[in-house]
C-alpha cells in the first residue's frame, strides 16, 4: 500500500465488481458474514447512534457513523424509491474508513454493491440464529436491486435452494429468476405475496415504496416461519400489518434507530425488542420453539457498513484493486498550506490570488 499521505485508496465501482467477481459473490458473503458477526460480538465496545437522516418528499439522505475507538467509518446513503422510473438506483451508497489516532482517512469506497452485499450478509446472519431448522425454502417479495443478493446470502449461510418470488412487477421477477439460474436454485414465480409464501420458511420483505404498505397480512404468516423484513426502514415506511408484530418475537440491530425506522415504529415504545448482538453472545435467546414467529426487522445499521468497510479493507493489499486518490493536502512542511498553493501557481502558471 502506498507511504503517499495525500493518497487514500479508492474502490470505484468497476474496482468493487472485479474484487466481488475475483472473491467469488458467495465467498464475499460468507466471509463479510464473519466480519458482521465478529463485530456484533463487540457491539458495547462501539460508538452508536441512530443514522442522521434527512427526509424530503421523495426519498430520504442518511449519514450512518460508528467507531470501534481504533477505527471510524461511515457511510452516506440514499433511498428513493421513485428513482428506478427514472434509470437510477433507489439506493447508493458511498464510505470511509478512517484511523482514529491520526484521523486520515484509510479507504473511500462505493457503497451500492457493497451495501446490497452488507445487507444480505446481515439478514442472513440474523436468521442463521432464528430461521427455523432446516429451512431450505424463502419467499422473496420484492424482486429489485437487492434482491439476487439476498438469495445469494442464504444459500451460502443457511443452504436455502428454493425461492418463491414475487413483485408488483412482474418483469423484475423475470430479471431475478435470469439473474439466480444456475446458481443451484429451485425457483417458483408467484403471482401473489400470498402465493409466495406458501410452504416458505423464510419470508424476506424487502420492497420499496415511500409508504406505509401491507406486503404481508396476518393471515398470510403462519406459526414457525422466520420473517427477514428488510424494506421499511424509513419513518412512514413499512411492510408488514402490525398483527404480524404482535405475534412474533423481534430481533433489531438498534432498538433506537429501529424504533424510528423499522416495522417497530407501529408498535407501543416500550414493546420487547430483542438485539440480535446479545442473541449471538448468548445474553439473550433466539428461537426457542418450533411454532414461533421470528421476525429481523432490519433497517441497516452502521457497524454492518464498518464491518463492510473494514473487510475491503483487508482485500485490497492481496489483490491490488483499487485506485489511488489525491484527496489529501500534503504539504512538505504541514503548516505551510499556503505554501504549497504557492509552489502550484509557479509550477501551473495559475494566479493564486486571481488576476
Ligand atoms: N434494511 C436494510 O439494511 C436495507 C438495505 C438496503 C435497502 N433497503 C430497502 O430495501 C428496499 C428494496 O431496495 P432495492 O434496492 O431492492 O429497491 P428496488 O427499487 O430496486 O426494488 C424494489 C422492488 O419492490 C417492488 N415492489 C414495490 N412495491 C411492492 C409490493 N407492494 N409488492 C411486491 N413488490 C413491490 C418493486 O416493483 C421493485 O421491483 C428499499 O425499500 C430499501 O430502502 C433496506
């Protein structure tokens, strides 16, 4: 890696892709997979608060930061769910790692990738301690962007090889099947979220749409199953019909931001959450009988990004891919900024002070 202080390496996104396809998508999960549970293992250790979100009419802008009191990163990311209509992504992402003892920064990287891959691995870490035993068979209702990698998570984390799918479109349906075959799936497309969850074991959410929406009912879940609710994650934003909540136990990554953003913000404030930190360290119990509802309501938080961040990281010496990125000022005398601006005006010609 580079000695260069102005230099912090970059992953675009042609990097992240050629480093995802070089790793392997399954292996990438699996092994970010550990990284997401090591640091949930050390989760008190962390900085936490709820992300910073900025709302608007169409979407919502959210800074997610979090320190180990080694390292800092975060990561910026939007959701507008109106985007797709348009040819843009409802979801980017970009992020930093950065040293806390100097406070440069490590690694600017994209983050769309990165966070479709984060969040599979985090839904399919959660329902490695939930998900009935077994369960070989997951409902996917909503077919979009995330929607391969979560497949992808499960298969590698929990040996899911049957998918029930189903969207409101049913052309994101078809890309998503296109997208999974040969991959070692059994795939049904379904006309109907009620159709989808037939025979599933596991029930992932994980639409987009800047309401209130009932994706699943009541009546749709039936007693056992694990529900991975990915897709309300914004105030006014959820998926499931409050019934499903009051019959199922809850596992969230931050009661705080979970409680704003999650399919919890239609439950009473004091309703039982449990974190999935303490289920993994044994503070707390997962799944206890075979009939229960287990439910993630995931909303994403920012240790999952650190985690993400942290193992690219640990990629990029290996395999050399990534950029370097003149993104910070170096003078040779550190005081001297001015200076340096100087020394460019007699190497450029350029006025420093205008003409
Ligand atoms: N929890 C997390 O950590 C996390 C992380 C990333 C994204 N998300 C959320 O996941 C959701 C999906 O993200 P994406 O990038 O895949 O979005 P996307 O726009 O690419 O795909 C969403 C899909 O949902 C479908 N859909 C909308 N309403 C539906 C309905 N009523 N029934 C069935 N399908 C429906 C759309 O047709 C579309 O194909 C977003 O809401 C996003 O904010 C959550």
């Amino acid at each position: 890696m580079t000695v260069n202080l102005n230099i912090v390496p970059f992953v675009s996104v042609d990097r992240m892709m050629k480093l995802v396809l070089a790793i392997g998508t399954e292996r990438f999960v699996l092994e970010l997979a550990t990284y997401i549970e090591e640091d949930f293992r050390r989760w008190e250790l962390f900085d936490k608060t709820p992300r910073i979100a900025s709302h608007s009419v169409d979407g919502v802008i959210e800074l997610m930061p979090t320190s180990d009191g080694q390292l800092y990163g975060f990561k910026y990311v939007n959701g507008h769910p109106k985007n797709t209509r348009d040819g843009r992504q409802t979801v980017t992402a970009f992020g930093v790692l950065a040293d806390v003892g100097n406070g440069y920064p490590m690694l600017l990287s994209e983050m769309t990738i990165l966070t479709a891959l984060r969040t599979a691995a985090s839904s399919a870490v959660a329902a490695k301690y939930l998900a009935p035993e077994a369960a070989r068979c997951m409902a996917i209702i909503g077919n979009g962007a995330q929607s391969e990698f979560q497949a992808i998570a499960f298969k590698a984390l929990l040996g899911v090889d049957r998918l029930r799918l189903y969207d409101i479109d049913p052309a994101a349906s078809a890309k998503c099947m296109k997208n999974l075959a040969g991959m070692g799936f059994d795939i049904k497309l379904c006309a109907s979220a009620q159709e989808a969850v037939e025979g599933a074991e596991i029930i992932t959410t994980v639409t987009a749409d800047k309401r209130s929406a009932t994706i699943l009912t009541d009546n749709m879940v039936g007693s056992g199953v694990h529900i991975n609710a990915v897709g309300g994650d914004c105030p006014g934003k959820t998926e499931l019909h409050r019934d499903i909540l009051l019959r199922s136990d809850i596992f969230v990554e931050y009661p705080p931001q979970t409680r704003i953003e999650g399919e919890s913000q239609q439950l009473d404030a004091d309703h039982p959450l449990t974190e999935l930190w303490q289920v993994m360290t044994g503070k707390a119990v997962g799944r206890t009988d075979a009939r229960q509802i287990t439910l993630f309501d995931s909303v994403g938080f920012a240790i999952e990004d650190f985690s993400a961040l942290r193992y690219v990281r640990d990629q990029l010496q290996r395999t050399g891919l990534y950029e370097e990125l003149d993104l910070l000022a170096d003078p040779d005398e550190p005081r001297d900024l001015f200076g340096m601006l100087l020394r460019a005006e007699k190497a450029t010609g350029l006025a420093v002070a205008g003409s």
